[in-house]
C-alpha cells in the first residue's frame, strides 16, 4: 500500500513543485496519476522513491516511511544496460536485491515467459527493438517481485500489440494483489486500465476519484459519412467543435442533446456509415478541468 499525506516541496527557486497533495494506492488498485508538464508527476515520483527528499508530509510504504526496498518503479526511458543480454540484465537486478540464486532463477524464467523474451534471452540489451527494450525494462520491475510498483508513461512510444501486451501484464500484477500507481498521458489507457484517478495541475490535486466521476455534460462521436464535404458544410455551420481525416469525423458537443439535433440534421444530407458515441465524454471532460484550474 502506498499512502501520500500531505506531501509538499517548494525549491530554492521559489517553485512550488508539490503542494499539499494526499491520496492512497490500495493493494490491488490500479491509481492513475495524471496532469500536464510540470504538474508535479515526476517530483512525486522521485519522492516516493528517495531520490529526492520530502519538504513536508509523509509517504508511507506499506505503512512505513523509508521503505524503498517495498516498492519497484520503471521510468519512462528504459533503464537497461546495453551490452548485457536480456537475461544478464534481469539476473543483475535479482543479484543487487540479494535475492537467493535457485529463486533468481525461477523469477528470471517466469519473467522471460511472461513478457515474451525467452528467445531473446541471450540477445544484447542494445540490439532490441523499442518494443521489446520496453519489455525488459518491465521485466526488470517484475523480477523483483515487489508488491508496491510504480510506473512511469510505461507504453510511451510503443507499437500497438506491445502496448496490449504490457497492459496485460499491469492487469496481472493488479490481480497478484499489488498496489499500482501509473502515470500517462494516454486517455485510452487510463480508461481501460486504472480503478481511481489523481488529476495534478501546478503541483496539486484538483481531482480524486473514479475515473467516470468525472463530471461533464459532453459528448463526443465519431462517424463515418458518404460525403465529407457536405458534412463538413452542416458542421461548419453548427455549435460544435470536429476534425476529419477523409470521410472520418471526430465531433465533440456540449451535451448529448445537442449531438443527437446534430446527427439527425447531418442525416438529412449525408449518410452515415459508422458512428461510436461517448457520453460523457471522459476526455473532454478533464481538458476542460485542467484547462479550467489553468485560467484560475
């Protein structure tokens, strides 16, 4: 378990990196901590893993503070070491924890299995795809075995069936019963995977709670219509706000009444292939939140 209590840090500079921020990752929880650059995600993060120290507040491990050894983080850019292979890189982090040989061996096994490295075992660090240095790096973290992970942007920049299979993997470790807290950008990946939402914006939470708790009158479809510039010519003229690629149209209005008039006007002149709508629109609604904390 991992408990935030009002954690705060003001640098020399006079910035206030964090202010006052409190939440908890429960066992068994996936937390997404999400927020602009600069918001105060990584300073947390660097906090939390003793690099960098505590101004005022309390971060507890497990229920005890200094409990590093409890918690297993992967950083955005793979932290790997180029010129060990993929085994040697996971055998080098069982050998700094100490962890027994026969129990090295075993984790490192489950591992390659599990990330999908067994035939790259004996391959070069350096020599990998992105994909796959992503791969390692998690793997590094699950060979600890920890209970308390941490991960940072862990699907940045990946391909599409790498970044499915690492959301697995979080699923897996979600179900092993560990306390999960995840950092990203990518709304998709909060949706599907996180259990509860931190939302920083200039060093402080401006929201906590389950991800459809975000409050917001909007929604947002996509369609697919026979003729783009005949749709383009009725949404021109409508209230709304949309984007096109082609015949594919991406549309966001302020509530659903409003999108239903919208369609049924557009069908009037166009046909419509395909259409996905979301209400609320879960996106939107935290662009509008943080863009509403930034004019305040």
């Amino acid at each position: 378990m991992i408990e935030i209590q009002n954690v705060s840090k003001k640098y020399l500079t006079g910035i206030q990196a964090n202010n006052n921020i409190s939440f908890t990752v429960d066992h068994g929880e996936i937390v997404a901590l999400v927020g602009p650059n600069g918001s105060g995600k990584t300073t947390l993060m660097q906090q939390m893993l003793g690099v960098l120290k505590i101004g005022e507040g309390t971060i507890l491990i497990d229920g005890k503070e200094n409990n590093i050894r409890n918690i297993a983080y992967i950083p955005q850019t793979p932290a790997i070491y180029p010129a060990l292979t993929v085994r040697e890189s996971l055998l080098a982090t069982t050998k700094y924890l100490g962890v027994p040989k026969k129990e090295a061996a075993k984790r490192i096994e489950r591992v390659l299995e599990r990330t999908g490295l067994t035939r790259n075992a004996h391959q070069p660090a350096y020599t990998l795809s992105g994909g796959q240095r992503k791969l390692l790096s998690f793997g590094c973290m699950l060979v600890q075995d920890a209970t308390n992970l941490v991960m940072d942007e862990v699907t940045s920049m990946v391909d599409v069936v790498t970044k499915e299979h690492i959301w697995q993997l979080i699923l897996d470790e979600q179900k092993r019963g560990c306390a999960i807290l995840l950092s990203s950008h990518d709304i998709s990946e909060v949706k599907k995977l996180c259990t509860k939402l931190v939302v920083l914006q200039k060093g402080s939470v401006i929201f906590s709670g389950r991800p459809e708790e975000v409050r917001n009158e909007y929604c947002h479809c996509t369609i697919n219509v026979d003729n783009a510039i005949q749709a383009q010519t009725i949404l021109n003229e409508a209230d709304c706000s949309y984007s096109n690629e082609g015949n594919d149209f991406s549309i966001v209005t302020q509530d659903i009444a409003q999108m239903l008039n919208l369609l049924y006007d557009l069908t009037k002149s166009v046909i419509i292939c395909s259409l996905t709508c979301e209400h609320p629109a879960f996106y939107d609604g935290l662009l509008s939140m943080l863009k509403k904390q930034e004019i305040n």
